[in-house]
C-alpha cells in the first residue's frame, strides 16, 4: 500500500532564539485522526456533526470516515461559508442535504445560528470538527458556543475533536466588554487568545459561560505533538477568503478594517493580503476588486483602489512579533479621515468602543497596547487553567 506523508512546516519559539522545523504530518496528530479513541463512544448512537470543508482525516472528509467506521450520523450542522466552504461571508446558508451521503444539511448561520430543540430531536451527540485560525472575530468559536449550550439544554453530549491553533503562540488584542457581544464575540477574551477550540470549550464550560450558566456533557479528543510554542502550517485553507497562511497570520491586524472604509481585497487574488480605498493618497499598488464566486459583490466592486500589499510583512510577523499591528489601521485613518471612515461593525470587532476613540485622538500604538495590559493579564490567568498543551510562557 502507498503511504503519502504531507509535509507541513512548524515554526518553533523560545524566548531567545527562533528555529524553523520540518515535520510530516503524522508528527501532530488532530482529534479527528485519532478514531480509536472516539468511534467507539458514538456506536449505536444518533450523531450530528458539526462540520465543513476542514474536518478532513489525510484528505478524506470526516463525514465519511465515519460513516465508513459504521457511524450512525443523522445531520449535519454547516456554520459560515456553509459545509462545502464555497458561500461569502456573511452570505445566507441555505439548509439542504448533501449532494454525496444524502444527510441533511441544518445551516447555522444567518437567523438560525444555534440548533433549536427540533433540529437535536433524536440526537444523541453532537461532534464538532473544524480548523479554527484563533482569532475572536473568526465566528467558527460562536457556532462551537451556541451548539454546546444547545446540547446543554437538551441532554446530548458535546464532542470537540481538537485541531492545532495557527495563531495559538500569542495572546494580543484589547479584551471583549459585555456591551459588545455579538456573533462576533461572545466572551471576554483578546482578539488573539491563544487556545485551541478544545482548550477554548474547556474554559466556556468551566467558567460557566453557556447561557444561563449551564454546562454540557462534554468531551475533548486532544491532539498529539501540539504545543503553543509552534505555529502550524494548515494543510488546508481554513475560509474561502484565508486562501493561505499568510493571509492566517494576517487576519487579527486586517479583519479589523472589516468595520471601516477599506477594502480588505476581497474580489482580487489577495483577499486579506493587500488594503486599498479609492481615495487613499498614499498608496503603493493599485488594484480593482471584480466579483469572484467568494466575493460575489466585493466593496468598491469595478473601482481602482490605492494601497498596500502586505505579504512580506505577513511572513515576517510569523517569526517575530508576536502581536497586533495597528499602525495600517491608524496610518489609513489618518489619510482618510476626511470620509466616515469606521462604519457600526468596528466597535463589535474590536470588542469595546475605546479602540475608535483612541484612534481618533491620535494616541499612539504604545498608548494603545498599554490600555490592554491589566484585562489581559486578567485573561490569561483563566486561560491557563485550560490549556491541554505546553505554554508559549
């Protein structure tokens, strides 16, 4: 038999020196991976997976691993981008049924976000497997959140098959205040926390931040050879607009300009890779976004836009700075400030409506990172009460 290893590239830390490490993919193994130690639980039991195009076993989707494994699977949960990933943000998921298996297709996005009673009747588990980039804003952990306090309330048990975190070797970001909890953001946790949705489901559960302080019955497959200090290359594109890495380890700094004026890229080759507007007068590249099958009506659609691209910078901050930038997002403020140029969603992304403020006022990036120090000490200080994996401290 034909064995393929893929190779996937670690990027190591310590506190004084950074080594670059190639490993095959059998040196971190997932949950999904690890079947002897979650199929036999699920045997003879009605199961809903919570899944899409990243829950994949050596390329072959866990759907149909585990319907090969005798899994008896009954529904099949889709969160943004829908279960076959091809849908834009923010776009409406319609419910359906996979074209392959025939199971039905219960969409959690759009008004339907969490399973109603209906959708878990006759459900025993639910399985949750997707590839997550660690970053609050990123909505995979709210579906996680919505499904758990669904299977609290109504008796199923909650299993989350852990997958490494791309981002998972710092903790950055001004920390979420209760005013601002949304879809977005549904805990008081940094932008960047640092945990995998494994560790992450340990600390809702435990911290008691399911809805009305419930709990479920929740297990979590972890992984091996994972630890905090490394940085993992995803074999795979987590979204249809985070078409590679460098584009993972950019997303905490750009998908703040989610709430402003900018373009992100969308409708181009480099969707979260490059920023523009119209009307930026200091800009280094052009570019026009045009409608794509993931970016059916992208901002400024058809419009040349100044700006900057930012993959250099991208594969830098992976090897050393540990943090979010936000000098693009107070320089293109500055350039463009003659326009409204943060929109309602950038206070929800930022998860208070100090960030604003203070990009207004001209404080500066220190200043800013300053205001974050005590909340996020505080954070951390749950945060390692769950950690499954070897600390980046």
């Amino acid at each position: 038999m034909r064995i393929v290893f893929f190779i996937l590239i670690i990027i190591r830390f310590n506190l004084h020196a950074q080594e670059v490490v190639l490993l095959t993919d059998n040196e971190i193994t997932t949950g999904a991976r690890q079947t002897e130690k979650y199929v036999p639980l699920l045997l003879g039991k009605n199961v809903g997976v919570i899944a899409n195009p990243t829950s994949l076993i050596d390329k072959k989707h866990l759907i149909d691993t585990l319907l090969s494994l005798k899994v008896n699977i009954k529904k099949i949960f889709s969160p943004e981008h829908g279960f076959r990933g091809q849908s834009d943000a923010g776009e409406k998921v319609n419910s359906q049924k996979d074209d392959k298996t025939g199971i039905p297709i219960i969409s959690l996005y759009g008004s339907h976000k969490k399973p109603t009673q209906e959708d878990l009747k006759g459900i025993d588990v639910l399985v949750y497997d997707m590839q997550d980039v660690g970053v609050r804003y990123y909505t995979y952990i709210s579906t996680m959140t919505y499904c758990m306090e669904s299977a609290a309330e109504n008796n199923v048990e909650f299993f989350v098959l852990d997958r490494p975190n791309p981002n998972g070797f710092y903790v950055d970001g001004p920390v979420l205040e209760s005013k601002w909890k949304s879809f977005l953001g549904l805990h008081p946790v940094p932008i960047v926390y640092g945990m995998t949705c494994g560790e992450y489901a340990n600390m809702i559960n435990e911290e008691k931040w399911l809805e009305k302080g419930n709990k479920c019955k929740l297990t979590v497959i972890g992984l091996k050879g994972y630890s905090h200090k490394i940085s993992y290359e995803l074999p795979v594109k987590p979204s249809p607009n985070l078409p590679n890495m460098t584009a993972v380890y950019l997303y905490p700094s750009l998908g703040l300009f989610e709430g402003t004026v900018m373009s992100l890229g969308r409708g181009t080759d480099l969707p979260f890779q490059q920023i523009g507007h119209p009307e930026l007068t200091n800009g280094k590249i052009k570019f026009t976004p045009k409608p794509t099958a993931i970016s059916k009506k992208p901002k400024y659609e058809n419009k040349v836009c100044s700006g900057f691209d930012l993959r250099n910078f991208g594969n830098e901050f992976i090897k050393s700075s540990r943090k979010i930038y936000l000098f693009w997002l107070s320089g293109s403020y500055n350039n463009l400030k003659h326009l409204t140029f943060f929109d309602e969603n950038f206070n929800w992304h930022a998860g208070n409506n100090l960030l604003q403020e203070q990009i207004k006022t001209g404080k500066s990036e220190e200043e800013i990172r300053k205001s974050w120090e005590k909340e996020i000490t505080e954070f951390k200080k749950i945060r390692k009460k769950y950690l499954l994996y070897e600390d980046f401290e």
